[in-house]
C-alpha cells in the first residue's frame, strides 16, 4: 500500500519514539543494576560490641516515603531542645516514639528532681532554653507533674508525634564521609499501619538505643569492666517515690532546731530548708530492704508544694531498659518496697507522721544503656583537665557521678571537674554521616558518663546542634564542619540564643600529673577523689 507522504511521516515519528523508548529502558535497567541501592538492616544488639546486620526482602522500600528534615526517636527531654532549635531554625522534624507514652524519664519516670551543674565558685552552669526550666524548679513554679508537662507542651508545638512507633527495617546508603548514611526507617504505627519516612538526619533520643540498636554501632567497655564484672551491667535505675500529706514546715523546723550533734547522730550529714531535703543518709541506712535487688541511699527530696513531695532515692539494680519485661518486674519491686519505706519514714522524719503514699510513676528513672563509639569519646581527663574543644556545643560540670550496681551498690565519685566543653565530635555516632547522640546517647567513657549524663550537659549540646544544623542547612553537612567553621556559628548562638560556648576557663585539675597519671585515671586505675590526697606534688 501506498502512503502519502503526511502519513508516511507520522509512521517513521512512531518509529523513532519504539525505538527511543526501547533505548531508554536499556539504560535505565544498566543503571539499576550498577548504582547502589539501600540496605535495609534489622540488626539486634550483642554484648561482643558492634550489631549483626541482616538484609530484608527490601519491597519495604516501595512504600511511599514521608520526607523531613530530621527525624527524632524517642521523646527523652535532651534531645526535644534539639528538635526544638532546629524547628525554630525552620527546618522539618518529626518525633517517632517507640514508647507508648510521651516524655520518658521526667513525663512518665516523674523525675521531678533536677540537677544543677555550676562551676567551683558556685556558678550556674545552665544554659539556652533550658534555663528556664532549671529557673522554675529552683523558684518553686515547676514542681509538680502538670506543670513539667506544660513545659514540655512548648517544647513540641507544632511538631509532628507519633506514639508507640516499632521500627521494622532501616535503609543504609554508603557514607558521602566514609562507613554510612542512614536513608530512611520503615515502621509501624500503634494501630498497625505500615510507614516509611526518609530525612537528612537522624537523633538516638531514647534510653535504650532503640535505633542505634539496630545499626552497625560498636558499643564500647561499660562498669562491667571498672568492676571487674563478667555480665554487662547498668548503673542502678531509679523508681520515684511520691507522697502527700507531708507537713514540710514542720520537717524543716524540727530538723534545724536540733542541735548540730543530735542532728548528726540521728541523720548522718544532710540539710532541709524550705523546697529540699538532701542526703539524710544516716536515717535511710537504716531501712533494710526486703529485696536484694532495692537500696535506699541517700535523699533528693523536694517540696511540690501542698504537702507533694518527691524524692529520688530509691535504687532498682541489674534492670535492662532495653527489655520490657525487665522494666515492668522492676516497677513492681518498688510498688512492693516503696510503701515499707513509707513506713520508715513516717517513724523516723518529723513531719512525715500522716505521709501518705501519692501514687507510683508509670514509668523508671533509668541512668544508663550502652555506650557506643561517638567521633570523639570524652575521658575523665578531659572533664578534671577542664579540656575546651574547638567545636563546643556545650559547657559542662557536675562530679563524675557513678552511680550503684549490684558490685557496687553506693557507687562511686571519680572527682569533681569545674568545668569543660563538650564537642559536636562527641554527640555524631561513629562511622555514620547522619545520626545525632542525644541525651544518654552522649559519646563518653563508662567513667566520664557520669558527669556528661546530666540534663542541662547534653540538653545544652542538643540546643545547639539543632541551631547549628538549621544554619548550614543546604550550605554544609555536620561532618563538613571544621574549625574555622565554628566561631561564627558560636557566634550566633551567643548573639540569638545566649549561648556561651567559647572564652569559658575552667579549673584543670590535672596540672602537673604526668602522661601515665592521666592514662590509669582514664581507666579508672586511678580513683581521683582519693588519689590527690596522697600523691606526691
């Protein structure tokens, strides 16, 4: 058949679009199979150090993916500054919990009792937004649950949560840096949905690793090792013991009318004034617990106001945070401890005569989980040095606070720093481009843990990393950064945030010890507190 001349072009156009076609699918399927694809891992931790990565079927990856900017695990207070800052620096965040419930330690562990860290001459150490919580537990306005919860409220507005997520596989590319960059996370939702989200970073914010768990992490040496122990073992949790009905005046008054040497024969050292009551210790040794898994040590007591009062003082050992079962057996030995305590008190603290118990917390206090390999690890010789870092995102203080094991069950101080900076290095997960250490997750020895575990430390470090990854955000990546970088983002954390993370001189405390001093203090060979009162100037 003849075509004209109109028609025989359309039919060569045909022509040349098959044959392109076919071209282009030829190329693309050559692509496919050359570039890289994510590997998706469902790794589980082991006590060797390190996780076993294990391939998915990888049709997870067709889900269609949320995409953020950062996305946070867990809800533990430190690591909401960050999501905080960086949603004020206008980037994407969205909070993925696996907990059922928001808020871990202080919202669902109630540990309304906060810590301070200040210098040597007594300073406040406390920084950024978290000032203002510290401010108002100091003054008595944020004392009581509700209202640690309206301040977490501020926290998170506007930032998209999700509860009682169950992270089912993790896409892994190689790192732009060297080692990985984590792509993207398949979950599931509290009602069964199955989701994908993909961000530019990722923040460990949980106590028990519940993401970094399941990476290619090296956990590094806990106080199994400072104890000479052959089983992993965790500082001691703590359950919070609530009361009311407690006449606060009353305990004051009688308290510090005493005289100084009945006082010290019925309490041990200790003080009350009018919001707390700390330590007492000669009166709590004298509870003997009925478990040998409980302790009572020494009180932080506070006044919530209304005769509410809050003390951490009571001591669960060997509890594993990352087991749910562990947890929910050690709530229930202190439901069964904490009333016979109630007990003790009532005959032993005036005051305390119609105390009654004021509940339990749904949740415990826990201390710590595995360390894992951070780019910078921080050392007690760093911290007793008063070492500052080119690359501050914090100024820290606080003792070396180590808490009880079952090996130890007083614990133990490893000396008190004035104070030092905490490095960017120490909070980036070794070999990842992209995941952030947040909270517990900080990267510090089992020793140096003790003093860098403390809320206004990494919560002031977490403030700032969320500031600074909103201001290189499409300029530069976090392991970009150098130091000629960071004066002009310390800069601006100063100057928008008051936040001073340069210029701070600390007392070093290791002048004139020598290399190998400072070596075994790393170690734990050399216990500080009681080494300097005999070593040779």
């Amino acid at each position: 058949m003849k075509l004209s001349g109109k028609k025989l072009t359309v039919v060569l156009a045909l022509v040349v679009l098959v044959a392109l076609a076919g071209v282009y699918t030829f190329l693309q399927r050559s692509a496919d199979k050359s570039s890289p694809t994510p590997t998706a891992t469902a790794g589980k931790d082991n006590s060797n150090g390190g996780t076993t990565a294990s391939k998915t079927d990888g049709k997870q990856s067709d889900l269609p993916a949320e995409q953020t900017d950062i996305v946070v695990i867990g809800s533990e207070l430190e690591g909401l500054y960050l999501a905080r800052a960086a949603a004020d620096e206008g980037l994407k965040v969205k909070i993925l919990d696996p907990r059922s419930a928001f808020g871990g330690q202080v919202l669902q562990g109630e540990m309304l009792f906060l810590d301070e860290t200040r210098d040597d001459q007594h300073r406040l150490l406390v920084q950024g937004r978290a000032k203002e919580l510290f401010d108002g537990f100091r003054n008595g306005k944020i004392r009581k649950l509700k209202e640690f919860e309206q301040y977490f409220d501020k926290l998170k507005k506007d930032i998209p949560v999700e509860q009682g997520i169950k992270i089912e596989s993790i896409e892994q590319n190689p790192g732009q840096f060297g080692g990985q960059a984590l792509n993207g996370i398949v979950y599931t939702t509290k009602d069964g949905q199955k989701k994908r989200i993909v961000a530019s970073y990722w923040v460990e914010n949980t106590d028990y690793a519940a993401m970094v768990s399941k990476l290619q992490a090296t956990r590094m040496p806990g106080l199994e090792k400072f104890y000479g122990q052959n089983n992993i073992e965790y500082m001691s949790s703590g359950m919070m013991m609530k009361f009311k009905n407690v006449d606060w005046a009353k305990f004051q008054q009688s308290f510090n009318n005493m005289s100084k040497e009945d006082r010290s024969a019925k309490f041990g050292w200790g003080s009350v004034d009018n919001s707390f009551a700390i330590s007492l210790a000669g009166m709590t040794s004298k509870y003997k617990p009925t478990n040998d898994r409980v302790f009572l040590r020494g009180l932080n007591a506070v006044s919530q106001r209304d005769g509410e009062v809050i003390i951490n003082a009571f001591l669960i050992y060997t509890v594993d945070p990352s087991d749910d079962k562990s947890v929910a057996d050690a709530i229930e030995l202190g439901k069964k401890e904490i009333p016979l305590i109630l007990n003790h008190f009532r005959k032993s603290l005036p005051g305390w005569e119609k105390a009654e118990l004021n509940g339990f917390p749904n949740y415990l206090y826990i201390r710590e989980y595995n360390h894992y390999e951070t780019d910078y690890v921080l050392k007690p010789s760093d911290m007793l040095g008063a070492k500052s870092f080119w690359d501050n995102v914090s100024i820290g203080g606080y003792p070396l606070d180590l808490q009880g094991t079952s090996a130890n069950k007083w614990g133990i101080e490893m000396g008190r720093p004035d104070k030092y900076g905490m490095p960017l290095r120490s909070f980036l997960l070794k070999n990842y481009d992209n995941v952030i250490m947040a909270g517990k997750n900080v990267g510090a020895s089992a020793i140096a843990y003790g003093s860098a575990r403390i809320q206004p430390n990494t919560s002031l470090a977490a403030e700032s990393i969320g500031v600074v990854l909103g201001q290189i955000q499409g300029k530069k990546k976090l392991r970009e950064l150098k130091e000629a970088d960071m004066p002009q983002l310390q800069q601006y954390l100063a100057s928008k945030y008051s936040i001073k993370l340069t210029g701070v001189t600390g007392n070093n405390k290791l002048s004139g010890w020598s290399a190998d001093e400072i070596a075994k203090l790393d170690t734990g060979e050399i216990v500080y507190a009681s080494y300097v009162k005999t070593r040779k100037k």
